[in-house]
C-alpha cells in the first residue's frame, strides 16, 4: 500500500498543508496538541472537506464519500455503539464492507469470543479499545487511521494494546496511520513517521532517522529527548517485539572506563559523536554505540570530571526498565 497526500485543510484561524507519500506498514502521525494531527485524519477518512489530491495505491480517494474509501478508522473514545452488544457492534460494521472478515475469526483473534453478547456499557477501557480495532479490521480495510488510540488506557493496558496492534499488523497485513504525541508510542508502533507542527509537516521519513533530525527533537518535551534504538540489540524487559524502544536522555549514564558490579544490564561502549550546549546550560552528549546512536544529559561539571570530547570513548549505560 501506498499512500499519497497533496492537501490542504482551513478551519476558522487554522490552516493545515501536507504533501506526503507514505509506504505500506505502520506511520506514526507525531506532534504536540494543536498541530493538526487528528485533521489531516480527518480529512484522509473523508469526514472533513479539504482541498488537493488523496490517493491510495494509486486510486483518487478525494470525490469518494467515506465508507467507499476502504478506510477504516478507530477513535481515542472507541464509540461504539452503546444500545448494541459487542455482537452487533461487530456485525453492523461487517454488513457495511465489500468484502468483510468472518466474525468468528476476528473475535478469536482479539480474544473477545466471551464478550460477544455482552453490553458495551460493561466493558473496560481495554476491552473497548479491542472491540474497536476488531469493529475496524472486521471490514477488512485498505488502511486503518487510529486517533489517540492509548488515551483512555493505563501503562499496562497501553503495552497491551501496542501489542495487539502490531499483532494484528502481522496478521492481517493492513497498513495503519496512528496519530500521537507520546514519543514512545510512536517509537514501539511505527517504521516510519510524519511530524507536525502548526498545520506544517517539519518532518518525515524511516523513524529511527527521521527523530534523530533537530527538526524532530525541537518537538520533544526536553524529558522526552532522545533515541529510537533496536530491541534486538539490548538487554531490556520487553517481549511483546515493538518495532524500536525509545531511550530517553536523561536515563542514560555515561563512565570514562568501563564500570563493574553494576546492577544495570546495558554497558555498551561508545565513541562520543558530539557535544552540545542546551538552552539551560545542560550538555548533550551524542554517542555512536553498537546499538546505534544515544543521546544522555549531563551537567557541565560531569562532561569536564569525565574529559569527554568529540572522538574520544566513553561507555553508555542504562538499566533495562529504562526503555
């Protein structure tokens, strides 16, 4: 699948301008409140009018009225439909679809079999948010637009849910558009990411390149600052395969020589790629490590007790938890 952009979106004060080509898998729509995330959403799933040109694989999706689009699209608040069960809910979207999913195998998938005929006013956050995506992928989508979807769930809810989703990727091979703000959200889901920021695209490419670029980190919150690094190539707690973890800077420790009897599982030695001055006089120090480059914060006076310079080694350490 591929997905190409050429639009332009006004409401009231607000104007969004987007050009984009993006391939098949999962692209995270990333960027603080206000930057235009949900309407570019809108707009691709046909519920808001814009200007310019939306075509999918190829085929002109602009003059379509939305349940022709093949698009399937989740809320953050799920709605459902709260007079119908989880049964009815599924097979109200499944009448809909040219070519829909068989219900069972989608409620089998999701493990909502025994809450079929089940009241969606009885559900947990968590048992509405799979409802919701199996409701989407029922349909049997071209591509899946997902507004927020981790909003309304807790930590462990959340890593849940990021496990569903890249399940049901594999799966059913979809493609799927996610839009958030939580760098880490963004990190475990997507290959690739579109950034926005006042209705412009600052920002777009393979994430583990794209976030790296000071157009994208002047997006982070400073706690959030940091680097998309492979699972595969750390020790850490997660098993559910996310498709990058994001390790924050301010997690990272960094010795001169390599340190011994230390309960933190990641000791990885590296080359000090650069040294920046942060607006509050902190340090950023950019390390080239096997797992790809880190990012860690540190005070003036560690950056001189440790004589780190561009070139030189140094070793970045960081516990499992931390990512």
């Amino acid at each position: 699948m591929t997905l190409d952009i050429n639009l332009h979106f006004s409401r009231g004060a607000f104007r969004l301008e987007a050009q984009l080509s993006l391939p098949a898998g999962i692209t995270a729509l990333f960027g603080p409140s206000g930057s235009g995330k949900s309407s570019l959403l809108a707009a691709i799933a046909g519920l808001a009018r814009a200007r310019g040109r939306i075509a999918l694989d190829g085929e002109e999706m602009q003059h379509l009225p939305a349940h022709r689009r093949g698009i399937g699209l989740v809320f953050q608040d799920a709605r459902l439909f709260p007079h119908l069960d989880v049964r009815a809910n599924l097979l109200y979207a499944r009448r809909r679809a040219r070519q829909p999913r068989q219900l069972e195998e989608v409620a089998r998938f999701f493990d909502i079999e025994g809450l079929l005929d089940r009241a969606v006013t009885n559900l947990s956050g968590g048992e509405k948010s799979r409802v919701a995506l199996a409701r989407a992928l029922i349909a049997a989508p071209r591509l899946l637009l997902l507004d927020e979807p981790f909003a309304a769930l807790d930590g462990i809810r959340r890593s849940a849910f990021i496990a569903t989703l890249l399940e049901a990727q594999r799966a059913f091979g979809f493609s799927m558009l996610v839009v958030t703000h939580d760098i880490a959200e963004a990190c475990a889901l997507a290959g690739h990411v579109v950034a926005l920021k006042q209705g412009r695209v600052v920002a777009s490419g393979a994430f583990a390149q794209t976030a790296r670029t000071p157009e994208f980190q002047a997006l982070l919150d400073p706690r959030d600052v940091g680097a998309a690094l492979p699972p595969a190539a750390l020790v850490s707690g997660h098993a559910a395969g996310p498709a990058a973890l994001w390790l924050r800077a301010d997690q990272v420790l960094v010795a001169a020589a390599r340190p011994s009897a230390l309960s933190a599982r990641n000791i990885l030695e590296s080359r000090v790629r650069a040294i920046v001055t942060e607006a509050g006089g902190s340090r950023l120090v950019e390390l080239d490590s096997p797992a790809g480059p880190i990012l860690s914060r540190l005070t003036p006076e560690a950056v001189d007790a440790l004589a780190l310079a561009p070139g030189g080694t140094a070793w970045a350490v960081f516990k499992a938890h931390a990512i």
